[in-house]
C-alpha cells in the first residue's frame, strides 16, 4: 500500500510527518530539501526522482522530518508506503530500481534509479525461444556474466508439453541449474492437461534479479510438443 503526502514548508523550518512506512519517494521536491529519517540528527539531501528507504536492520521508518534550507517556502511531494514502490498505483511514474549507496559518508542509507518515468513497460531486451528442450536439461536465456548491476523482468511465460508429468521451471542461478528448483524459483509451471503432459506459468508482477545471476528455463522431461519461453527485461 502506498500513499501521497503533500507538504507546505516554510522557509528554513523543519516539518516532522508522523507516518510507518519502508521507503520515501519524492514525487516533487526542489534543491535545499533535507530528509531526517525517523526525525533524527542524521540527514540526507533529496529531491525529485530520489527513493530512500531503511536498511535491513531498522526495516521500517517510524517517522521522517524534511528540512526546507532555502531562504523562501516551497512544496514537495512524497508518496510513502509498505514492499516496493512501483508506481501501478501512480500515473506518470513506473520502475524499480538500482540500489546504490547515496554516499560514502551515509553507507547505510540507499536510494535506487527508477528506469523510466513513462507509463507502461520500458523494455530493453527479449526472449522468444520455441525450441524443443531436452529432459533435465537447463537453457541459458540470459548469462551470469550479462548481469552486472541486476536484471528487471517486466514479463515472462513457459510452456510445454510432454510426457505425462512434465514440469518447466523459469530459474535465476549464478551458474547452470543441474536440476528442478536449483536455483531461485521465478516461474513454476502447472498442469494444463488432465494427463499432466503439459505445464505453463506467467509472470504476475515484475520481478528484480540481484547482479550475478542468470536467467535458465529447466525442463524435466522431453518436450514433444508446442513449447513457448518467451520474456521482456532489462539488463541495469
């Protein structure tokens, strides 16, 4: 759940906002606006396009103050809220995200670069693979290698068919899956006959793989039949 919270703030003052949430993202902000999580002493710089949340140990902020450092009174926007921020829930915003530290003086503290600003899907590369696949077998959609900032999967479905238990896997893994469920599990395919001779899954949502890993569809049995890997993403 997400929300959007505009403030007035007046000039060289502080206005503490009383609201749990995992990131901050300002929506509309100019320069000399700093951001004191949990309305502490500590501080970053933000401003339009930043997205900060907490690290791993606090987990979630309490609370937040902003800081307005010019001389006049300025408006800023900030949506706040629970998970990832991804911007299904606000028009003219969509993306995730490469997390990097803001500076080396705050390691602690992230925010990440939404990859585009446009409505919809900004994809760089796919994947239209129809090729039979051989039983217990793992095909390289995108290397190890390839993936040095992360990956974004905006969209992705498997398809097969087969003998009667066939099961397909979409897999992220630093190095070749040797078998079913070696690796992170992104897509697990589900019967689509009575026999069971076929399996399909789709991705619901979009989904970040961290830098390091590749992408690999893993068949257990010999595909006889229509087979579909089929997938829209970009390389950070």
């Amino acid at each position: 759940m997400q929300r959007e919270i505009k403030l007035i703030l007046p000039a060289l003052k502080t206005v503490n906002v009383e609201v749990r949430c995992v990131f901050v993202r300002c929506k509309i902000g100019g320069i000399g606006l700093r951001f004191y999580p949990n309305q502490g002493p500590t501080w970053v710089g933000i401003t339009a396009g930043d997205y900060i949340r907490p690290p791993a140990v606090i987990g979630a902020y309490k609370n937040f103050a902003i800081e307005n450092t010019n001389a006049f009174d300025t408006d800023a926007t900030f949506i706040v809220g629970d998970g990832e921020f991804l911007s299904a829930a606000t028009a003219g915003e969509y993306g995730l995200l490469v997390q990097r530290a803001i500076s080396d003086a705050q390691p602690n503290w992230y925010d990440h670069v939404l990859y585009s600003r446009d409505v919809g899907i900004a994809y760089a590369s796919s994947v239209n693979n129809q090729a039979l696949q051989a039983a217990a077998t793992a095909l390289q959609l995108v290397a190890p290698g390839a993936n040095t900032l992360g990956i974004l999967v905006w969209a992705a479905a498997i398809q097969n068919c087969g003998a009667a238990g066939q099961n397909c896997q979409l897999l992220a893994k630093a190095s070749a899956p040797a078998a079913a469920g070696d690796g992170d599990v992104i897509l697990q395919g589900l019967g689509i006959t009575n026999t069971g001779t076929g399996s399909a899954a789709d991705l619901k949502r979009p989904i970040f793989v961290p830098a390091g890993k590749g992408l690999y569809a893993w068949n257990t049995l010999l595909e006889t039949g229509t087979a579909n890997k089929h997938m829209l993403y970009t390389v950070l």
